[in-house]
C-alpha cells in the first residue's frame, strides 16, 4: 500500500490535468447537478457536459497517464519484471498484474478496460477509504455544513452515468483491500453502491492515518461487509430496552427534582445501550475488569444503568441523603457532589458471563481523571498477572469541547505505548454535543472533529451519529473487537446534541438560537428507534408498552424506597484494602527498623553487578563505594539509603514502583538504578535481583514522558488499587510539579475526604536553592502547608496510645535531612493500617554533602543502636540536637528550630563559633506538626525558658515566645512564633 499512498496526492493532480486537457474537468466555474446520488458536486466546462469514454491504450503509449510522464515506462518495467519473476515485485503488484492479465483474457465484457482507467478506479476507492467520512450522515440535527470532497466524485476520475452499468474485474481495486467475495466482475454502480453503504451511512470511519496494512485491512474486512449490518429480532428488543432505561432515567429525574442539577443525557441516550453492549462484546473477548473514567454529563444515568449503582441510593442522594447507620470504622468524609461519585459492581453479561466495573471519581475538572483511570487499570494488571493487558481494560468517556482542549487528553494518549505505562489500549467515547457549555466548535478546536488529536497515536476513528442506536452499538462492538484484537486505542465520537443547557436550569438559547430551535422540534433517540421497529413489524406497540411499564414500575419502587434507604456498606473499602483502617479508627505506630542481616543481605544484592558487565567507569566507583558502605556499615548515602528502603520492602513482599522524569539515573545523577554496559547498550537492575525468581515488574524504576499532570495522575492511579505497593512519582525539579497543579489541588490533598479513596502515593520534590535559577529552586513548600488541613487553632491528642493526627489529616508534608531518616520515611507509608499521601521536599546538595551521611546501624531495629529510641526504630518527626545533651539541659540560651538542609549550614557556623550555648533541632514533618516533640524540646532546655515567657498565643492561637527585662540576649527569640 505504500506505493499507493505516496502516489495518490499526485495522481489526484495528474487526474485534475489530464481530463482538463481533454476538455472534461476544470476548476469550479459552475456547479451542475447531477442525475444519479452517486455524482454528487461535477463541475464541467460547457463545450463538454461528460467525460469521454475511456479507451485501450497500449502500455507503451502511456505517457500522458494520470501518475505522471515516466509511469508508462515504470509501468512496463514492472509488468516485464512480473513476466519473468512474480516474486521480484511488491505483493500489490502482483495481484494487480495477476488480476488484470487474467481477466482481461477470459473476461470479454471488460475487454475494453484499461489499466488507466483501473489504476483511476482504484483510487476512487481509496478515496471513499480515506473521506467516505466526509459524507457520511454524522450530525443528527442537520446543522453541519460539510463540503464533500472532490474525490468522491466519480467524473473526477473521468467516468460518467453512462459507465454506472459497466462491469469492471475486481482484481485491481481488491489491491486496496475492498470487497472479499469472490465474484469476477461487477457494475460500477454496484462498487459504488457498495462504497456508500460502508462509508457514507451513520459511521464514518478514519483509519487510513494507521501506518500498519495489516489494522487496515482487518477494519475494512468490518466495514465493506458483502451487505449491512443488520441485528436479528432478539438483539434489536434488547437494544430497546437499554435506550427504554437510558430515556426514562432522565426523565424520571426530571419529573420528580425539576430544578435540580444533573447534568442528564437527554440527546445523547444511545450511550448506554452502546456501552452495554460494548462490555458484553468485551467480556465475550476475555475482559473481566473494566475501570471507566467520565465527566458529569450522563454520569448518573451511566451510574444507575451500566454500573448498576442502586437506584434508590441515587434518589436517597438527590434528596439529601441519610447519615450512615453507626458501625465500625465509620467513614464519613466531607462528600462531594452526586454526579463526582463513583462505585463499582460485578454486573452480568448478555453472553452469561460477569464482568467488574469501577467508575472512578473525580472533579468538575474535566480529563483530570483520565490518566488517574489507565493508572488504576495498570495497576489492576500487575496485581492480577495480566501480561497479555486483556483482561482489564480502561474506558474513558470524553466532552467534545474537553477532547479537543484539555492537555491532559494528549498527555494521557501519549503514554499508551510506552513500555511501563500501556495498558494495552484504551476506549475513549467522545460524547460530542456539537457544543461545549456555550462555545460553538469553530470557536473550540482549530481541527476539523473534535477527535483529531488521537490520529497522532495511529488510533481508528469511528464517527457515529448518536440517532442510529444499531449504528452506536455496531461502533461500539466494533471498538471492543478492536482494543482486544490489536491492544491499542480506538476512539468513538458519538455526534448527538444537548437537549437542554449546560445543566437543566440554563438557558442554551442565549447563545445557540438555531441549534435550539431545531432541537425542540426534533424527536428523541427513542422514538426514532420506536417507529423503525414499528416499521420493520419486528415489535409491536404492546411489546414497547410492556417494557416501558415494566421500566416505570420499577423506578418508581425504587424511589418509594430511598425515603427509608440507610447506606451500610464501607464502600470505600475493595478487597485488597479489607483491615485497613478509617481516620475514626486509631492505628498503632509501627517500628520500621529492619533486621541486621537482612539490611547486609540485600545491600549486598543490590551492590553487586554481573561479572560480563562493563558499566560507566563513573558508574561503578559508585557501585564500589555502595558496597563498602555496607561493608564497613558507615558512611550510607542517600541513595543508598532510599536503595535500601526499596530493598527491603520487596524482601517483605511488597511491590515497588518509582516513576518521573530522568528517575533511572535521577535528575543528579545520583540514583543509578538502571546501568548501562558501554559495550553493548545492554541494561541491568540491581533491584530487580533482591529474591530468588523476582517478578521483574515487581520493582518498576521507568524514565516517564516529559509529563507531569498525565504521569502524576497515572501513578495516583495505580496507587488507588492495593495498599501494599510503594509508589512513588518523583519531579524533575520540584519546581515543576505545578504543571500538575490539578492533580494535587483535587486529587491527592482532597480526594479521601472528598470520595473516601485512601492513597500511600509518595511525591518527591527536589527542593533546595543552590544557584541553579529561579525555576530550579524551590518545590513551594509553602505551597503544600497551605492546603494541608492541619488546625491551626487546635493542638491535638498527642498521647502515643490516643493519637490520630496523621490519620485525620489530608497528607504528609516532611523536609528529611539524613538517609536513615528517609529511608524510615519510606518505610512507615507501608508500615501502618491505613494510607496517606507523603509530599517530600527531597534534597540536591545533601545527596553528596559530606556530613549527611547515615551509618547501618540507624536502619536496624537492635536496642542501643542510635536509631533506637523507647519505642523502637522508626521515622523521626523530629530530630534533637546532635550534642549528646540531657534531658534536662543547662546553659542553653537559644533554641534553633530549623528544617533541611539549613541545619547543616547552621551546624557549620556554630562550630566555627563555638557556640555551645545554642541548640539546634531539625523539624523532619512539618504536617502534621508535632506538638509533642516541640514540647519536649522546650522542656529539655530550662535555662532558655527562664529568660522567656510561654503560654501567651496571639490572635491566630500561636504560641509566642518573649524575652523578658531580665534577659540580656538581644537577639534571643524577639516576637518570633514558634
């Protein structure tokens, strides 16, 4: 197909110049109808009002053929190629001249066909394959004003009415892939016939950006099918009933809340017997977990239909709701609104199977849920060995005006190929209103369909107009057959239109008078269907009748139900998340210290390179010097000591996953988890050869694309799926992590209390001014302590055995200064019975500083090793000064609370100045805050307390610590707040 897509702009030009030269074809000077639906826009000049008909011309004569001057001789070149060998010429070559000669010879009703006019009635083909879709029957409304290209027109190649009954052999136009029976020859009004039913009807097919033949031809396998598709009686009551519930659902709604917002479906109806349809094909094909990601608009319909979420939960929350009958581990949250929930359901399939279905949560924001959704079906693949990617798969449903504007959309398209991120394809369902909120497309996009941007992936496009419920459905089968066939994206773009405004109590007519005119006259996916079947004397009125009786009946019982309807069920809880615990529940601390041995095991194992390996001189000094830390026991960097971390939670039997930008070497080329052999390219893992037989996705380390808002999203998202994972995204600089703002105001700080959706996400945020610019400084520190919901006004219960205060707060917050530290950080997300996301202000000049070195005995869990305290080996909220001091201090007239890598800075001056007479403690979380610790430090140091005065609080309940007349330290703490 090669030769033929290289050569068709320009034959198109050479068509255009020959037949202008024969006095057949000109620009458009005037337009003349045309008798026959198959010549739809011929322009002629007036000394010809029809194209001669062509004749044979010999092969050698060709020299003003509609390729250019040289084809004649390429032509015959060729054909005396074939004659000798058929194997030296491309296979369409082959079956062009096989086809040709043969039937040429015993055919003596095409006897005068030549290959020129076959070679012009090939691309009249092609061009239906490549624009059939321009004149396809996509806009319910009418209100699309499309010119139909020139292409499709048969005089452009020359032929006229009079060639309509003209039978021409199949052979030269099977090379473009249409047509598979096995009929000799057909009239060019049956090719044409053909050509329109497949391409010009209610779907209009993209597909011929896809650079593989093979996915070409399989599509038009499905599409240019001996006669359309038609469903038999049973599926078409089917169908019937699905679009019955999709229509009464809204209206239902509509009757009982009249003025309230919930963004309904009406226009775009078919979506639900089009996805319902889409699962049971899937589920037939080997899918048993779908995760679907959606914006607000059709979201409670998609909810109580597809999901199957009780419909008496959905009226209970139009009307306010109940409070959660008491239990334990109540989970309450601050909610959200009903058409941002989400839920999940094992839901039987037309075929007898059962499939699971999740909708995920999510904002007003619309996309930002899109990586979040194949994040979580990743996810769902690792955890159920899905190594072929078909049995979970992701679907996301899209706005027209979104698809086409939001960022993220591409982001997310772009990580559908890349080696730990695919999922083996996802379906997107664009439902397109031909209007975003109040902006008309030409206003919208700058492309001509909303879905252009998914033609950058190679990804098939099936435009379907949302009235034709049988043609939603086909597309839709059609998209499950082909993400199960090819594992790859697939797009539907389901034109309908909007019934009323952006919600129900807008007024669309302000800005879109035309469209709404029309809409108001226009009749509703249900009775179009209705009347077809009606027609077809398939159903009768009694069956309709019945189904909608049966339909009412039971939405009404339903909605008598919810006014007693008292939700139960803990369903923030999946199965992999069954003991963990709520923000109501306490949860013990844990001890992250790990055994001596184990610690000397994997630090070995994850020091040590194959003996054939030749890695970067650099490289392995570093390698060399990583073993002797362990050796010896002293001198842990932090990369080791994060090594470590990761080391022994995949001893422990926990998954491990690091991603973001430059992460395998890490931005300061201090990480070096993948190596490179300088010889071969070849590429080693250390961390993936800590166990025997080590699943090798089991530790994930992947370089990301250059994406902050689609790749922090998508390790959201595969965080979500099971507790017992580290999954951690790290910023190229923290810097950066803004670009993915929308993740962390709506996703990450707010979505527990929001949806009841606990995550143990870790976001490592390189953090430090050391000359590098203003964009290469600081991660906003700042930034993440205002959104933390940590009160201000209110110390908490601190006692050990009471304490909440992580549990009930929105993240952690925490600015670490040593490698044990860090590693005990890691640790402690994994070791406790609940999640919470850890926002890490990660350091750059500390990777290397020489005296932020930890040494093995801090990681271990022996008693009287310094990583030991009363309660065991753990993460330190706070580190007290390194001066050995005693629990009741004397002499101390300063107190330095200070976080990072400024304690080493501060510690340098002290020593230069001897200055015994200052303490320094390092405040390693800053969110929660922890008021005990500060209290312990007050009380070690009596002599600084003397000279001020506590227990006074300003106007923002601060503590506020003051000097007092007696104290002779001017610069001793002012009117600072602690």
């Amino acid at each position: 197909m090669g030769w033929l897509r290289a050569g068709s702009s320009v034959a198109k030009l050479a068509i255009r110049r020959t037949l202008s030269q024969g006095g057949s074809y000109a620009a458009r000077s005037r337009i003349v109808p045309s008798q026959s639906r198959y010549f739809h826009t011929t322009v002629f000049k007036s000394k010809a009002q029809t194209a001669p008909v062509p004749r044979p011309v010999p092969l050698s004569k060709l020299t003003d053929s509609f390729l250019d001057g040289t084809s004649s001789v390429y032509l015959e070149e060729l054909q005396r190629a074939w004659e000798a060998d058929p194997d030296s010429v491309d296979e369409s070559w082959d079956n062009f001249f096989r086809n040709f000669v043969g039937q040429a010879a015993t055919s003596p009703g095409i006897s005068g066909q030549t290959i020129q006019e076959s070679m012009r009635l090939l691309l009249l083909v092609r061009a239906y394959q490549v624009n059939g879709h321009m004149k396809a029957k996509l806009d319910p409304l009418g209100l699309e004003e499309r010119e139909i290209p020139d292409d499709l027109d048969p005089a452009f190649y020359g032929f006229t009415e009079a060639d309509l009954d003209r039978e021409f052999f199949l052979g030269v136009w099977r090379m473009a892939g249409f047509l598979s029976e096995n009929r000799p020859v057909q009239t060019l009004r049956s090719i044409l016939t053909r050509l329109e039913q497949a391409y010009c009807g209610s779907i209009g097919f993209e597909y011929m950006h896809i650079a593989e033949r093979d996915k070409c031809n399989w599509l038009r396998d499905k599409i240019e099918t001996p006669t359309p598709m038609q469903y038999n009686r049973q599926r078409r009551e089917v169908i019937l009933d699905r679009l019955i519930w999709s229509t009464q659902f809204e209206n239902f709604l509509a009757t009982k809340w009249t003025t309230a917002k919930r963004f309904g479906l009406e226009g775009g109806e078919t979506l639900i017997p089009g996805m319902k349809e889409m699962f049971d094909r899937a589920a037939d094909l080997g899918v048993e977990s779908i995760v679907i990601g959606m914006p607000h608009r059709g979201r409670l319909n998609v909810l109580g239909n597809v999901v199957r979420k009780p419909l008496r939960q959905i009226f209970s929350e139009f009307s306010g709701g109940t409070r959660p009958v008491d239990e334990v581990g109540l989970y309450t949250g601050t909610g959200d609104v009903k058409y941002h929930l989400g839920t999940s359901y094992d839901r039987p399939t037309r075929g007898g199977k059962r499939i699971h279905l999740s909708l995920v949560a999510n904002p007003s924001h619309l996309e930002a849920v899109d990586p979040v959704v194949v994040g979580k079906t990743r996810a769902k693949q690792y955890y159920s060995n899905d190594e072929d990617r078909t049995k979970n798969m992701a679907i996301l449903i899209h706005g027209d005006g979104s698809f086409a504007g939001q960022g993220v959309v591409y982001e997310t398209l772009h990580l559908s190929a890349l080696p730990n991120y695919t999922t083996g394809g996802t379906i997107h369902i664009v439902v397109n209103n031909q209007v975003a909120f109040t902006t008309d497309p030409r206003a919208g996009r700058s492309s001509q369909y909303c879905t252009d941007v998914a033609k950058a992936l190679n990804a098939p496009i099936f435009h379907v107009n949302g009235d034709d419920v049988e043609a939603v459905v086909h597309a839709c089968e059609l998209a499950a057959e082909w993400r199960q066939t090819f594992h790859s994206d697939v797009v539907v773009d389901l034109v309908c239109y909007r019934r009323f405004g952006h919600n129900e109590i807008d007024e669309p007519s302000f800005t879109q008078p035309k469209m709404y005119k029309i809409i108001r006259n226009h009749p509703s996916a249900l009775q179009i269907y209705r009347n077809k079947l009606l027609e077809s004397g398939q159903v009768t009125d009694d069956d309709i009748g019945n189904i909608s009786q049966k339909v009412s009946t039971i939405l009404n019982d339903e909605f008598l139900a919810s006014k007693d309807y008292v939700p139960k069920r803990r369903d923030w809880l999946s199965a992999y998340w069954t003991g963990f615990k709520s923000p109501e529940q306490i949860s013990r601390v844990r001890n992250t210290g790990v055994k001596p041995e184990i610690l000397k095991n994997v630090g070995k194992a994850i020091t040590t390179l194959p003996d054939n390996f030749k890695p970067h001189r650099a490289v392995k000094k570093v390698y060399e010097q990583r073993a002797q830390m362990i050796e010896t026991g002293e001198g842990l960097d932090w990369a080791m000591g994060e090594a470590l971390a990761f080391a022994t939670l995949l001893v422990e039997g926990n998954h491990v996953r690091l991603s973001g930008q430059d992460v395998e070497r890490g931005t300061f080329s201090h990480r070096h988890s993948v190596i490179h052999d300088q010889e071969t390219g070849e590429q080693y893992c250390p961390l993936d050869h800590v166990i025997i037989n080590q699943n090798e996705e089991m530790f994930t380390v992947s370089n990301s694309s250059l994406s902050e808002f689609g790749v922090l999203g998508f390790e959201l998202g595969y965080s979500m799926e099971n507790p017992n994972s580290l999954v951690m995204w790290e910023a190229q600089f923290g810097d950066f992590a803004n670009g993915a703002q929308v993740i962390f105001d709506q996703f990450i700080s707010s979505g527990e209390a929001k949806w009841l959706r606990q995550t143990g996400l870790v976001v490592l945020l390189p953090h430090g001014y050391d000359g590098q610019g203003p964009e290469h400084s600081s991660a906003r520190l700042e930034r993440y302590l205002q959104m933390s919901d940590d009160n201000p006004f209110v110390i908490p219960e601190m006692d050990t055995t009471l304490r909440k205060q992580i549990q009930e707060c929105n993240w952690q917050v925490v600015n670490v200064t040593t490698p044990a530290n860090y590693f005990h950080v890691l640790r402690r997300q994994i070791h406790r019975e609940f999640r919470k996301p850890l926002i890490v202000m990660s350091p750059k000049n500390l990777l290397r500083h020489k005296d932020c070195k930890s040494n093995l005995s801090e990681f271990d869990d022996v008693q009287g090793h310094p990583g030991f305290d009363k309660q065991g080996t753990r993460f330190k909220r706070l580190i007290k000064d390194q001066n050995m001091h005693s629990d009741l201090e004397e002499g101390i007239r300063r107190l330095v609370l200070c976080s990072g890598k400024v304690y080493y800075e501060l510690d340098d001056e002290r020593k230069k100045n001897n200055a015994t007479d200052v303490a320094i403690c390092r405040v390693e979380q800053l969110c929660p805050f922890p008021y005990d610790l500060i209290q312990r430090e007050l009380k070690r140091y009596p002599s600084m307390l003397d000279c001020l005065v506590p227990g006074r609080t300003d106007e923002h309940g601060c503590i506020q610590l003051h000097c007092t007349s007696s104290c002779h330290c001017n610069d001793c703490f002012g009117q600072r707040n602690l």
